[in-house]
C-alpha cells in the first residue's frame, strides 16, 4: 500500500545519500521490512546552493537543516537524516531527535596533494578548509599556512585539491568511510591536539514529535551509548551558543555507565584556546556538557568572545 511506505527525507549529496541508505538498511533489519517499504526523499537546501562563500557568513548551521524540517512538519516526509554536527541546538517545535545511529570514527584527516602530514607541508602553504575549527586547530599548529575557502561536497573538495586549489586539505574520517574513500586521507589527525567537531561522526534522525506510526519504529534503531555522548556534546554545545562562527571542538566518550568529555574553544587564528574537561555517570550527560560549556566561557572570559564578534 502506497501510503504506508516510510519516506525518508535528505540532501542530495553521496554522503547525504549514503546516511540515509544506512538509515533505511537498519530499519529494514530491525523490522523485517522490505526495501520497498521505504522512499528516499532528496531535498535541496539552501547549504547545498550557496557555494560562493562559507556557510558562517550565510547563516550557520540550520542552512542545511531548514527545508528539510519544513517537509517534515508538512507531511512530505516521515523522518530525516542528519550529520549531527550540521543539526542547530534549537529545534523548531514539533520535532524531535528521535535516534541516533551508532557513532563513526569521530576523527579528523589529513588529506596532502603532494605531502603525507599536515606538519610536512611547505611554509606558506595553501590548506583548503572553510571550517573555522579545522581553520584554527590547524593555525594553532602551523601559523605560517594559507588557510583558505574550499566550499562543496566531500567530492568536489577532494576534486579542487587534485587541480592544485590547494595543497591539502581536512576532512571527516567518518564521512570518507560512509562514501568508502578512506583510502584518500593521508593522516589522521591526533584528537588530543585536533579535536573534532560536536557531534561528527553520529547520523541522527529527526522525526515530529507526535508521530505515533513512526517513532516506534525509528527508536528500535536508537544507539544508546552514542545518544548518551551526544547529549553531552550538544549541551556543551547549546552552552556556548554554538554557531559556525565560533571554533568549537570536543568529544564525549561512553565507558561502562561512565561520560567523559573533553571540550575546546580558539579564536580563529588559533593563538589563544582553551580546555575544558569534565566526567559523570551517564544520568548526568547533559550537565556534564553544560557545566564544561559554563566553566570554558568563565576561563575564557568575555574579551575572548569578543575576538571574532
Ligand atoms: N559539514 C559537512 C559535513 N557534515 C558531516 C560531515 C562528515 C560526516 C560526519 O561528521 O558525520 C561533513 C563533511 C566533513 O566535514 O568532512
């Protein structure tokens, strides 16, 4: 019956695609269901039309979540699929993260035209990243490099370094898994000194808050412990009003019934940063990420925030 498949709204990119591939895969194991049972949905965006700037200085975050959202409360679609890191802290009412799957390598690579390591790059070298974290980490480490804009998807990234744009670049680890273009990256990138972003790695699931047909069904596919971590990071997250125009990175890990998280802010040259660390017991996820939130901003104080303002 027509009206009982399950449409599965997403952007158009191959790793949009692929998540929610995955997506309908473990719905269909957890279920029995047959692949017919599902529609992908693809839906433009306005993060995937503009290209000609970063996305920090169009808006932010909700660029590549808004119209998606826009079909979900209209009925288009029955649930969506996200990368967490590009999901806002402030859902419009109505909706709700319903699960998350489990997590991926949450890491950062190195991918060189020519070199191995982000430290092996010549003086004055051009790194293609629009990313504020990465552009700031990656400062922090090598002040002398040319970090500038590299705009579009994982592809069109990796096909302006091969024309020589320049001459490396950094990307998710877990986006070239899930696109299976691990083999691509050169390095990767040390969490310790080069953090990721809140939530990489983890696809999340947002479905209308109401929806008593759906969230049954999306909820059996729920990972705890990356939900768990997530909570954590996103509080830290909401804690700081984080936006893309802020450097932001940190993790929180998931041992036993135990929540570690470990958080960092820069000002986008990377001259100045701090940490912040904080543990718990799982109840306590989103406190842990708050706390950590309210004491980083303390250590920091308000002359930091007002480095890029
Ligand atoms: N901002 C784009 C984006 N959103 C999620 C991922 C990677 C996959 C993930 O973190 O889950 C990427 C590409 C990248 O940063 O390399």
């Amino acid at each position: 019956m027509q009206t009982d498949v399950v449409r599965i709204g997403t952007r158009g990119s191959a790793l949009a695609l692929a998540q929610a591939a995955e997506t309908r895969a473990r719905l269909m194991a957890a279920h029995g269901l047959p692949e017919e049972a599902f529609e992908i949905v693809v839906i433009r965006t306005s993060g995937d039309l503009i290209q000609d700037r970063p996305l920090s200085q169009a808006g932010g975050k909700g660029l590549f979540t808004k119209e998606i959202e826009e079909a979900l409360i209209d009925g288009r679609i029955d649930l969506a699929v996200h990368s967490s890191k590009d999901m806002p802290t402030l859902f419009p009412e109505g909706l709700e993260i319903s699960a998350f799957l489990e997590r991926e390598d949450v890491r950062d690579v190195f991918i060189g035209r020519s070199v191995k390591r982000l430290d092996d790059l010549p003086h004055g070298a051009k790194l293609g990243t629009s990313s504020l974290r990465r552009q700031a980490l990656a400062l922090r480490i090598r002040p002398d490099l040319d970090v500038g804009m590299f705009r579009g998807n994982v592809q069109t990234r990796l096909k302006k370094l091969e024309e020589g744009v320049a001459e490396g670049t950094l990307l998710a680890l877990a986006g070239l898994k899930r696109l299976k273009l691990e083999h691509v990256a050169s390095a990767v990138m040390d969490p310790a000194t080069f953090p990721p972003a809140l939530g990489q790695g983890a696809i999340c699931i947002e479905s209308r808050a109401n929806d008593e047909r759906i969230l049954p069904l999306v909820r059996a596919i729920h990972h705890k412990a990356t939900g768990i971590a997530l909570t954590c990071e996103r509080a830290f997250l909401a804690a700081l009003d984080g936006s893309c125009r802020t450097p932001i990175a940190g993790q929180a890990t998931v041992e036993g019934d135990r929540v570690s998280f470990t958080g960092m802010i820069l000002t986008p040259d990377g001259r100045e940063t701090h940490e912040i660390s904080g543990e718990g017991g799982f109840a306590e996820a989103a406190k842990i990420g708050a706390d950590a939130g309210a004491r980083i901003r303390e250590k920091a104080g308000s002359t930091f925030f007002q480095a890029w303002e």
